[in-house]
C-alpha cells in the first residue's frame, strides 16, 4: 500500500493586529495572499517591512518599480485596511448603537472628547428648541447629533480615500475631518438657534455672534481644561491640524484677511471643507444627519438618501479649485434633499406655534438678562448676554436656564418665571392672520415697525384700542437655504461617458416640475391679548384692511391660518341635475 502523501505546507498568512512589527518575508507572504505576487516581490527586494509599510507613497513605489497605475491603487486600498484594522483592535474604538445609522465605530481620541463636561453639555440643548413644545417626539439632543455627524464625516473622507487614493488623503485628514463633526455644535446656547438667532440680537443689537464662534472657543477650553493636546499629539495631531478642525467649524479663522485663506490644509485638499460644513452649496454631513434625524422624531417622511450620494461622490477640479463634484443621474437626489429641507421649515421649524413659543421664551430671557446671572473666570457674575464670552460660564448655559427662572424664589426674576408658566399652560399669543407678500418683492426685517404701524392705523375711533406691544409680527423666510437663489446651480456633475468633465445640470434638463421659484415669505400677526375678543376682532380687521391695501390674501379665522377654506364645488352631474329642475320650475 503507497504511503500517504504529505500535504503541502502553504505560507503562514500573519496576522494583520501586529502589521508594522512584520519582517520582510511577512509582508511578501501577506501580499502574495492578496495576489499581488509582482508588487509582494518588488516590495521584498527593497527590504520592505511592516514599519516601512506606513511610509509608503506614490513617489516610493514608482522608484521601486510598481509602475502600474491599477496595483499602486490595490496596494494603497490594502493598506488602509492594515491601518484601520490596527486602529480597531489597537486604540480601543468604542461601538455606538445609534438609531439612525445603526452601530457606528467611534475613534478613542473623540471618545475623549466625548468625556468631557463641555461636550456632556450638549445632552441638555433639544436639537430643536422649542419645536419639543409643540411635537412630543422632538427630544433628541444636540450630543447624539454630533455623534451622527462625526459618523458620516469620517464615512465621506473614507469612501474618498478608497475611491481616490491620489488625493492622498490620510489618516490624519479623517480623523481632524471626525472630530470637526462631533464638534462642530460645542457653542450652541440654550434651545439652539433660538439663542444666537433671536435673544442676543435683541440684547446687543450691535454684536456679530454666533454659535460657531462660541463652538470654537469651547473647542479651545474643552482642549485647555482637560489637557488633551497630549492626547492629540499621541496620535500625530499638531497645531496645523487643530487649526484644521476649528476652520472646519468657523471658516478661515483670521476674518480680517481679505483673501479668506485656509491654513489648516492646502489648496489641494480644499475639498475636505467641504464635508462638515459646505459653505459652497450646503450639501454636507451635518444637514444629512438632521434631515435624517428630525424626520425621524417628527414622523416626517426623508426621501433623501445620502450612502447612494456617497457612492458617487467624486473629489474633481472645477475652475481651478477642487471640489466634491457627483453623478449627473444623482441631481434629482440633491432636489429631495433641498426638498426635505424645505419641508422640515415649513412644517416644524418655521411652525406658527413654535415661533411664537420661542417669542415668549426670548421675552423671559430678556427680562432675566439682568438678574439671573451666571459664575464664570475668576468667579465673575455675568450676565447670559455676557457668558457667550467666557467659556467658563458659558458651559453652565442649557436649556435648564428655564427651569430655573422657572422654579426661582427671586422676585426680580418673577415677570420672566410667569412668562414661562404661561407657556408651560399653553397660554400662548394667538395668531390672528398670516399672508405672503408679492413675488420678487420680499418685505426685509427693518420694515417690521413700519408694517405695525399701518396695520394699527386702521383702528376704528370707538374700539379699544391697541398699541404697538400689543402685537407680534413675524417675517419667515422659506427656502432652499440659498435664499432666492438655486443650490443645485452650485453644485457640479460628471456624467458616465465623460467621468473626467464637471458640468452644470440645468433645472430644465431635469424635469418641468420641479419649483419655478425657491424662496417665499411669509407675514405673520400674532395678539398678546388672547383673552380679550375685543381686542382680537381689533386685530384681524386691522389685518385685513391692511393686507387689501397691499394687494396680499389674508388668511384668517380661528383654525389654522395655514389652511385656506375648500369650498365645496358641486359635481358635474349635480349641475346638470341643477339646469334641469330650473327648467322644470320655469
């Protein structure tokens, strides 16, 4: 009987957890297993190792022979799997069950972030403000946005590394990209946009404050209190890319400088400002994540679906600059998105009854502006309109502050707290009308006092009569979030047959039925005194007069301003039947 015979023994393939303590014959063994047998062996007879393989560029593998544009491309894809794979088993990556993206990976240095008291505040600012008040299912926070935003960050700057290893996109690069999108949002104040956008206008008309500049600075104290530039630098981040990160965030940081100019990256990679924050077309990770979000919370359908837009996404160079450019089939995708943005406005962040809850709130923060006050550097009591400058204070500021003029014993804070109460009881200012002005000829905010003093002009002599504190007007703008303007004219495309050429898609290339227009407005009167009906019918037959002199169609009543009456129209067998019993009658 012939022996058996001895099975032949294949090369032991190394694991990939220790890649850069390889010696030359584990990479070559590593490669062949990859089927690279011409870049394994060319790789071994420069005595490459695994330490070596972190170093590798375009430059070094030409001078050693890989001249084929298709395996550098294969080796570079292999590589970044080591680095990652590295990365996961190595620094401790923590998984995120997350509801809209499902289990995310989170990188160790944003964990470290993340366990800050400056980042943990974020738990307590609704995402959307005061739309809670008005939708039960809006309670998410500004910490699991972030999260979400971080997420898809470093998800866009991955499928661009793997697709386009020549834009020489690092490791370095995704995570500085990561960490811009969880931190992105540090600065928001009390009820979100409701702080920046309504209290501290009216406090300080003069200031030029947002939220980004408050996000940067809490981004600079979150660094300073917890001693994590060490962290940083642990894992090859320098000041360049932190000042990388907060332009992500801000923009170019010196706002002086005419030229506008980034110094976090250079011209080449220009494209990853474009990831978190799109000042270009607004087509970024940031708006993908509340679509997707709010319309979970609100129950509000999202027909927009950014993994297909990343699937063609594509960095190109566009009049000399480099951008993120996708497929011309992809445009009637970006209109959904502009679409859903649209829709998230009109029917929850514009809401008639959120604007004039957010109204009360800002009145009963202006009132408390001056009594309730706030430890900051040095033990200083400032004022909220003050803290947004101390990052010390200003991390105290959440939506708490209502709870606590809300439950205060100061009688200074009283008219503030019955504001509140009258809020929490739903005693709100009743809208009494709403209208839209002309098109093309939108009505800009300055002219709210003038628009309050014609429409109290047509006050009867013998009615009681209202005063100018009497009434709230609101002028809401609704768009694509480029004003009048179409963002899909800022956005470039390539097309199957030509991948190589960005062009424009014209709406008209798209569809006839897509919006003739993208921007409205909308006027609306609201009446402090909800209780007196004198006063009520006042105000709507001021508003109406006021809104036939201007040519505009009010739309009152005791429902919803928003719904104009349907009027019943009779069916057409129903006026036959009409015709005929008048005959019959004649």
């Amino acid at each position: 009987m012939a022996p058996p015979r001895k099975r032949a023994r294949s090369s032991s393939i190394p694991s990939k957890d220790n890649y850069q303590n390889w010696t030359v014959d584990e990479v070559h063994s590593y490669l062949l297993s990859k089927g690279l047998v011409d870049v394994a062996n060319c790789l071994k007879r420069e005595a490459i190792c695994g330490d070596n393989l972190h170093d590798l560029n375009e430059d070094h593998l030409k001078e050693i022979g890989i001249t084929k544009l298709g395996k550098r491309l294969q080796l570079q894809k292999i590589l970044n799997d080591l680095k990652h794979s590295v990365q996961m088993t190595n620094n401790n990556y923590k998984i995120f069950n997350d509801p809209i993206h499902g289990h995310i990976e989170v990188h160790p240095l944003c964990i470290n972030i993340m366990d800050t008291v400056q980042f943990q505040r974020l738990r307590q600012i609704k995402q959307l403000g005061c739309c809670y008040y008005v939708f039960p299912g809006a309670s998410h926070n500004r910490f699991e946005h972030s999260i979400g935003v971080s997420h898809l960050a470093g998800k866009l700057a991955r499928t661009l590394q793997q697709r386009q290893p020549d834009l020489d996109i690092t490791h370095k690069d995704i995570l500085c990209v990561e960490i811009a999108g969880l931190c992105h949002d540090l600065g928001h104040g009390p009820f979100s946009h409701m702080f920046d956008g309504i209290f501290i206008p009216l406090v300080d008309p003069d200031s030029t404050w947002k939220h980004e500049k408050a996000s940067v600075d809490m981004f600079d104290y979150l660094l300073r209190e917890n001693n994590l530039k060490e962290k940083f630098r642990e894992y090859e981040l320098d000041d360049t890319d932190i000042t990388f990160i907060k332009e992500q965030i801000y923009g170019p940081l010196e706002k002086e400088d005419k030229n506008k100019k980034y110094k976090g990256r250079c011209e080449k990679k220009k494209f990853l400002y474009e990831i978190v924050a799109n000042k270009r077309n607004g087509i970024d990770v940031d708006k993908w994540d509340y679509f997707a979000r709010d319309c979970h919370m609100l129950g509000i359908a999202n027909s927009f679906d950014y993994n297909r837009f990343m699937k063609f996404a594509k960095v190109m160079k566009v009049d000399g600059e480099y951008q993120i450019c996708t497929r011309d089939k992809e445009v009637g995708n970006l209109y959904d998105m502009f679409h859903t943005r649209n829709s998230l406005h009109r029917r929850a962040y514009q809401h008639k009854v959120n604007k004039i809850i957010e109204t009360m709130i800002v009145e009963a923060l202006v009132l408390a502006n001056d009594h309730l006050l706030i430890m900051g550097t040095n033990k200083r009591k400032l004022k909220m309109s003050e803290a947004i400058h101390d990052m010390a204070a200003y991390v105290k500021m959440t939506d708490n502050i209502l709870y606590e003029i809300l439950n205060t014993s100061d009688e200074k804070l009283f008219p503030a707290r019955d504001i509140i109460a009258n809020v929490m009881s739903r005693k709100l200012y009743r809208c009494i009308g709403q209208t839209s002005p002309k098109d093309n000829d939108p009505i800009p905010r300055a002219h709210i006092p003038e628009m309050m003093n014609e429409i109290l002009g047509f006050q009867q002599n013998g009615t009681k009569q209202m005063s100018n504190s009497d009434l709230i007007i609101h002028v809401v703008d609704l768009n694509y979030g480029m004003g009048s303007a179409n963002p899909i004219d800022f956005v470039r495309f390539y097309s199957k047959h030509d991948p190589e050429q960005a062009t424009m898609v014209r709406k008209s290339e798209v569809s006839h039925m897509l919006p003739e227009k993208f921007s409205e407005q909308q006027i609306r009167v609201y009446c402090k005194l909800r209780d007196d009906e004198e006063s009520i019918k006042n105000a709507i037959s001021c508003f109406v007069q006021w809104c036939e002199s201007k040519q505009y169609k009010p739309k009152v009543g005791k429902g919803d301003p928003e719904i104009t009456p349907f009027k019943q129209q009779p069916r057409p067998q129903e006026k036959q039947q009409g015709r005929s019993r008048t005959r019959l009658s004649l």
